[in-house]
C-alpha cells in the first residue's frame, strides 16, 4: 500500500487532465465502508496483487537515454490491481475448512479509455467466503460479486456502502 501510495504517479483522462480514482483510493474507500459496516470486527490488512507495470518518466528527463534516468526522473503505475481484507471475526465451514469473510475489489485502467475525457470509471467489487479473482476483473464468488460504474470518489463510497 504504501508503495502505491508514495512511488506510483496516478494517471488521468488525457482531453481534460481528470484524475482517476486510484487504487490504494479504491483500497481505503474500502476499507472505510467495510470498517463502518463492521464497526465491533477487526479487519486485516489488505494484500494487494498488481500487474502490468507501465513505466514513464518526468518531463525534465524526456530526452535522456534509459541509462541515465535518475531514480527521481522515472515514473511508474500498475494497470491492473486486485485487493482483499478479510474479517477473521466472521468464519464459515466449506468443505471442511475454516474460512473468514472476504471483501475485496478489481482494478484495470485498461477498462478506461484514458485517451479521451473522463466518464464513468469501472471497478469490481465483491465479498464472500469463497474467492476466485483475476486482474482482467473476472471474479467468481459464493456470495456477492457487482460491477461498480462510478464517476467520482464519493459515487465510489456509497455504492461500497451499497454492496456491504
């Protein structure tokens, strides 16, 4: 998360410079909603699997060769990103085994078209006890699985809050 947070540049809609919602925003919107629908439930850390590393560079570094990029001139995102926090608290027995109440959420900029104005951005959103998820956002789920189509942060929120 915190690499996310601190070493990634977020990208926007190129015809109006919008920014996107970015992932660690998807993770923590989340996680918000998730701790304010189980406010007596402790929740995990998220574990978050990327993809896809799209690499850049600062425009102060546009005409230097690769091998002289100074760390500070480089530029990275990952175009797709998959989340998950589980809620050890709330556990069920499946086929023999314990599991615990899984929320979590699929990212793909490659969903957006990032060449034209901003429009609704689209996101994956599920929770379950049994998970199977892709970052090309397919998810299979025993219990809840939606597509979100938002176009702000706080859209975002209220339909996590929805879905939880």
């Amino acid at each position: 998360m915190q690499h996310l947070k601190n070493e990634c540049v977020i990208p926007v809609f190129s015809k109006d410079n919008e920014k996107t919602i970015s992932h660690q925003e998807f993770i923590e919107i989340s996680q918000n909603c998730i701790a304010n629908v189980f406010p007596k439930h402790s929740i995990t850390e998220p574990e978050i699997r990327v993809s896809h590393q799209i690499k850049g560079r600062t425009p102060d570094a546009i005409y230097k060769n690769v091998k002289d990029l100074l760390d500070h001139e480089k530029t990275i995102y990952y175009e797709r990103m998959a989340f998950i926090v589980k809620i050890p608290a709330i556990t069920d027995i499946i086929n023999g085994n314990e599991l615990s109440l899984t929320v979590g959420g699929v990212r793909a900029y490659n969903q957006e078209n990032l060449y034209n104005k901003k429009t609704f951005e689209k996101f994956k959103f599920f929770v379950g006890f049994q998970n199977k998820v892709c970052c090309n956002l397919c998810v299979w789920s025993d219990g809840f699985v939606d597509d979100l189509k938002v176009s702000s942060y706080e859209e975002l929120q209220s339909k996590i809050f929805q879905c939880t």
